[in-house]
C-alpha cells in the first residue's frame, strides 16, 4: 500500500504503520516549518527514514513549501496521511482561534489540492479536538468547509476525538482523527464504523443530529454555516451524521511514572521553585476582548509534581520550560523534582527512546553530515507530534480495507428515530 506523508514532522504517521507492516511504501513525504531557519523535524525525519527512499525527481520537494510543491509531479498513492497543521485550531496557542482563516490553516488547502490531483482511495488526519468547533464566532464551519472539500472531490469521511489514554497510552491527549474514503468503494456501502471497531466506544443515541453539504457551496459554508459537531460522525453524500462517544476504556497501567528512567545528572533538577509554584496555581485575570468586552479568565491548579500513577497530561511545544503545562517529576533514583526528559516526552507519544537526539543536515556542498538536537528542539518535537501507536492501531483495518472487495454500497441514517434534524445553516429550515 503506497503513502503519502503530508506535514510529516518526525515521522510519527510514518512510523506508526510501519512498525505493524513493511506492506506500507511511503513514496513522498513533505516537511517544512516556515517558523524556523533550521529545519530540524526535517533533519530528524531524514535520519530515520533516508532520502533514498524517495524517487530522486521527488527529493528536492520533501522540504519545501508546500505551497510550492507541483501535486501534479508526486507519484500515485493510496493513503494520504498527516497531522496538518493546527496552531490556529489549538487551544494552547493565542487567546483567540481564528481557525481556517489563520496563517497555518490556510494549508489545509494543499490537502485537498494533493486529493483533487491524485485522488487517493484513503485519507487519515489527525488534528486537535477544538477543530470541530473552530472558530468561536461560528462554531463548526471550519470542519463544515473541510467536509464540503471531501464531498466535492467524491470521498465519504469518518471522524472521531480519541483520548490515546482511553486505549491503554501514556499520555491523556485529545485528538480529532479523520478517515476519508473514496464513495464508490464498496466499503463505503456497509455503513461502516472504521474508528469504533478498532477504538471501542458507546454512542449517546439521544445527541444524533443531521445536517448536510451537498447543497451548499464553500462560500456559503464560510459565511453562515453553523452546527454542533460531537466526538464522533461520519458523512455520506454530503450528509452529516454525529452523535456523541463515549469510550469503552481499557485497563491501563501505563502511566506517567511507568516511563520514568534516572536523570543522567542534575541539569533537568528543578533549583528554583518559585517561579515553577507561581505557575502551577490557580488563577483568575481581567482580560478585554478586541471589541471592547471585559472578562474574568480562570485556570485552575495545575499538579506539583504532577501525579505519576495516571497517564501523562497533554504534552505541548513549551514542554521543559517553566510554565504550568510542562510536567514536573520526582526522579526514580534521587526522588528530586526535576523536568522530563527528552526521551520521556518520546516514550508519552509512544515513539522509540531517542528518536529526536540526531538528526542529519544537508549541507551546502551537497554532503550530509548527522546532527544533534537540542533539548529545547526535542521537547518542541516531541509536542508536536502525535501518539504514533494510535496509528499502529489502525493499521490492520487499514490494510483490510485495502485488500477487501466484498463490500456492498447502502444508505445512512440515524438510529434513534427522534434524532434532531439539524441544518446547520443559520436561519433556514431546509433539512
């Protein structure tokens, strides 16, 4: 099965399905942060995966802009995968989101420009949960415009928000996942549940709503479109159908304190607290909106040290530096407070230890020489990247799905009968 890795990072897409099965061919991956001179995901990507993998035509695009990319040169694939970009969506980022319209949301049109090129039978993204609620003032368009793109260019879709503790991981992240699938395969037919037979859940059938995109063009989904969309959801020719999940967790005993190793010496200690007490508390501040609307912003208390009998808490680009979502731990061996790791922040999004410590540098000269990544570059990595044995997961029925032909095409309804009729537009009654 050949893919393409968009907004690839380190590689987490990458590695999570290769390590199921080497029946995944990754023919062109693209990585470039614009933020940064040195393109250290790049070079971290490459030490792991080298450019000889990729045909050479195809070399010269895996770090540039991908704005600049020609979708029309990348070779055929079947599944395009990747965590596109989602500073804009995020919780953690500014006080406001400004969702599609931000700088970075912007690229979500090179997604679809890659799927209107090359028409991949499969589709997995992965995005953070506010997505589907994005943007504030109006809430649901953006995943309402990016349904409309799937429905346009002929793919059913599938979402759903995985809490990766929920499933046995070392770490409490919610993600949305997006699996979209060409409409006239068969598969797309059997009404089917890709998330929940791998991810099992129960449904709130009471919170079943409708609405549909088939009508309405992208404009119109920019300016009026407004819906609730809950944790799961699929959508078939251009109807919408979401209701709310409920997961069906597993017994997990792989918690923070499970990935702890013995600092390799003091640097990670924590020799000041002051400033690390003054964080970590509760907090109540004035804020003004731009137009002119005051409120009271409140954040509760954030553990100190944090409790290594659960699952790690959210791990984020700022992760190590003094603020109160950085984790702060008791070292196994000297039972001083201290920061994680690096190779810590690697184990919480399951990926191999020291996956981030080298990567190799393409120099002027043509040469390549190996690198290596400050801490400050790991932990930024590392927040950036996703829980890659979610993706391991979803591999088996991936690749079923690939291989199946016995599937047969059928409608899409709400199960419970009295399920809101949702239109989704505001003002009109229409569906």
């Amino acid at each position: 099965m050949k893919v393409c890795e968009l907004f690839a990072g380190v590689g987490g897409f990458r590695y999570g399905l290769e390590r199921y099965s080497d029946e995944f061919e990754t023919v062109f991956f693209n990585q470039w942060e614009p933020s940064y001179k040195s393109q250290f995901a790049y070079e971290c990507y490459i030490k792991h995966y080298p450019l000889d993998t990729i045909a050479e035509d195809l070399r010269p695009y895996t770090n540039l802009d991908i704005h600049q990319v020609p979708k029309d040169k990348l070779p055929d694939f079947d599944l395009l995968v990747g965590g596109f970009p989602c500073q804009n969506y995020s919780v953690a980022g500014p006080k406001s989101s400004k969702g599609i319209e931000g700088t970075k949301g912007i690229l979500w049109w090179d997604i679809r420009s890659t799927l209107e090129a090359k028409s991949p039978s499969y589709v997995l993204l992965e995005n953070v949960d506010r997505l589907l609620k994005s943007p504030a003032s109006q809430r649901g368009r953006d995943f309402g415009v990016i349904l409309k793109c799937f429905d346009e260019l002929d793919y059913d879709v599938q979402w759903r928000v995985i809490n990766a503790a929920d499933y046995g991981k070392p770490q409490k992240r919610r993600r949305t996942f997006i699996f979209a699938y060409k409409n006239h395969l068969r598969y797309a037919g059997e009404n089917p549940d890709f998330f929940g037979s791998i991810f099992p859940c129960t449904y709130e059938e009471k919170t079943c709503k409708q609405a549909t995109v088939r009508d309405l063009d992208i404009s119109q989904i920019s300016e009026s479109f407004a819906f609730t969309f809950e944790t799961s959801g699929h959508m078939a020719d251009g109807i919408i159908t979401t209701k709310k999940a409920a997961a069906v967790k597993a017994d997990n005993d792989r918690t923070l304190g499970s990935v702890l190793v013995p600092a390799p010496d003091d640097s990670y200690n924590i020799k000041n607290e002051a400033p690390w007490i003054e964080a970590k508390q509760s907090k109540k501040k004035e804020r003004t909106t731009k137009e002119g609307f005051t409120y009271i912003f409140s954040e509760g208390t954030c553990p100190y040290p944090d409790n290594e009998a659960v699952p790690a808490r959210t791990m984020l680009t700022s992760e190590g530096s003094v603020n109160r979502s950085s984790h702060v731990v008791l070292d196994p061996a000297t039972g001083q407070k201290r920061i994680l790791l690096p190779l810590e922040a690697e184990r919480i999004q399951t990926f191999p230890d020291d996956w981030t410590k080298h990567g190799i540098q393409m120099l002027e000269d043509g040469n390549m020489a190996e690198t290596t990544l400050s801490n400050r570059q790991r932990y930024f990595l590392m927040g950036n990247a996703l829980v890659t044995e979610l993706v391991t997961d979803m591999a088996p029925e991936i690749l079923r799905l690939y291989h199946d032909t016995r599937v047969k095409r059928s409608g899409v309804s709400c199960k419970h009968e009295n399920a809101e009729q949702s239109v989704g537009i505001k003002g009109s009654n229409t569906f």
